[in-house]
C-alpha cells in the first residue's frame, strides 16, 4: 500500500512539474505573440505593454526554463524529450539565450517610452543570423546594439532551435 501511495505521489509530483512548465511555455508564447503584433503594425506599440511581455519572457527563461527541465519525467502530458538530461549544457545555453533576447527587449522598451521608433526596427535587407541551430549573439555589446526587432527574431529563433532539438511530437 505504502509503494502505490508513494507511486502516485510521484506522479502527481510529476504531472505538477509539467503543468508549471508548459502554463510558463503558454505565458511566453503568448507575450512573444503581444510583442509580435507590435512590430506588426506599431501604431499598437505601447513600451509598458511592450515591457510586461518581454519581463514575462526574461522571469520565465534562463534558470527558470532550466529547473523545470532539471530531471526527467514520465508524464504522458509532457512532450519534453529525453535528450534535455543529456544535452544539459546545451539546453541550458538556450534558456540562458532566450532569456537574454528578452532582457534587451526589455531595455528597447525602456528606450522607447512613446511611439515605436525607426531604431527598434530592423533595416531593409538587414541580415537575420543565427539560423535555425545558431542563435546565440556571442556578446553583449552586440546585442545591446541591435534593433529589437532583430532580438525578437533571434529570440523566436531560439524557441524554435529548442523545440526542434528538444520536444517530441
């Protein structure tokens, strides 16, 4: 009796771990969905809005993302991949990453208070980078430098790089 109740005491352990982790996943994609629909058309843009989407991404990212990731599951509701545990550093470089687009995005909107300026934007013909296994901007400088909407597209870069490599269908 005492091995059924702590099986199932593990489960629901489990199944808690994996409801935090994917309402922190939805919480993400929906302020990169707010932040999306501002460069979309940026008579929309407002910087604390703007802010709150990008802090949500920042506080939900880097360690955050990494702890809800720190062992593995046997949860059917989970569709993490096994590989997380076994390509630690890996998965943790792209928290980490994710978490840096947003804190300069956070920055844009403290820089940008009114209306969406030019600066934020990315230029004509302005390379993206990265590529869909290669998003990481290798130094501060660079990344505090760009247009915001260039850190959003890594940043976007970055979930789908982590969803390729470590979520099953």
């Amino acid at each position: 009796m005492a091995a059924v109740l702590m099986t199932a005491a593990m489960v629901s352990a489990e199944e808690d771990v994996v409801a935090i982790r994917q309402a922190d996943m939805k919480a993400m994609a929906a302020a990169a969905k707010t932040i999306s629909g501002m460069f979309k058309d940026s008579t929309t843009y407002k910087a604390s809005e703007f802010q709150w989407a990008a802090d949500t991404i920042r506080d939900r990212s880097g360690g955050v993302l990494s702890a809800h990731f720190a062992s593995a599951t046997d949860s059917r509701q989970s569709k993490a991949g096994p590989n997380i545990l076994n390509e630690r550093d890996r998965f943790d470089r792209i928290a980490n990453d994710l978490r840096d687009y947003a804190v300069a995005l956070d920055a844009a909107a403290q820089k940008n208070p009114g209306p969406m300026t030019a600066s934020m934007r990315m230029k004509p013909g302005e390379a993206m980078g990265g590529g869909p296994f290669g998003t990481h901007v290798r130094n501060e400088h660079e990344l505090s430098t760009m247009a915001a909407e260039h850190a959003f597209h890594l940043m976007l870069q970055t979930c789908t790089t982590c969803h390729s490599r470590f979520r099953m269908e």
